[in-house]
C-alpha cells in the first residue's frame, strides 16, 4: 500500500492511502446499450455504481446478508419517475448474496427514447458485469 501526502485547497496536509486493489471497474456493450459498473471498498463492504454515459442517482438498493438465516433482502428506494430499481435491486442482492456482506448499489441508467430490445440489452449487459464482479471478488 502506497502513501501519498495530499494539499486540499490549502488546508493542513493529511495523508491518504491508495490501495489499487480496492477499486475495481468494468464496461461491457457498445452504443446505447454500453453500461459501466465501478466498486468502491468501505471497509469490508461495498459501494457499486451501475451506469451508463448519463450517469445519474436513479435508485439506490442496500442488500443484507443474514448469516443467521442464510438468505439476502433488499431495501430499495427509488427517485420519483426512474425505474432504476430493478437493476439496483438485483445487483445487491447477487452481489451481497455472493460475498455475504453488506452491499450498497447505486444505479442510473439514461437512454431517450429506449427501445424494448435496448432495455433487454442493458439488462442482460448489467447480470454479465455482476457475474464478471462476482467471479473477480472470489
């Protein structure tokens, strides 16, 4: 682990540790169907982005993994006339049912004028970047 000292506007100069291997990134697809997801450690959990080129907060889901019962449930919240939570959704619940860990999944996806075959794209792009997550954390 690297340790950099950083100057923020002017103020005290405090030191930041940069980890490479807690950042983690991918993109799959092409055109209007390309989506990007991005991993963020806090502490042993996680932070996911689903997004594509217009990148927005759509809907956040929380996934929970009960050790006690070995299953994973989901809260949702989701922004007045987005339907981003079906992605964020099913993202924190493969991700925190996979690494039994808290998993918070931030999701925005934008295409105008989407078409029926571009929303099954996406979706389909979306579970591929979760399984290629999934398999990458062990």
């Amino acid at each position: 682990m690297k340790t950099k000292k950083v100057d923020v506007a002017g103020c005290a100069t405090t030191s930041a540790s940069i980890n490479p291997v807690n950042r983690y990134e991918l993109t799959i697809g092409k055109g209007r169907t390309k989506v990007s997801l991005s991993v963020q450690h806090l502490g042993s959990e996680l932070i996911v982005y689903i997004y594509n080129e217009n990148a927005h907060i759509g809907a956040l889901a929380l996934g929970e993994y009960d050790h006690k019962e070995e299953r994973t449930s989901c809260s949702i919240i989701t922004r007045l006339g987005h339907k981003d939570d079906v992605i964020a959704q099913e993202a924190a619940h493969s991700i925190s049912k996979h690494t039994k860990k808290p998993v918070c999944v931030v999701a925005g996806i934008h295409v105008d004028k989407i078409t029926k075959n571009e929303i099954d794209r996406i979706l389909e792009n979306v579970k591929s970047l979760i399984a290629q997550l999934c398999a990458a954390l062990g």
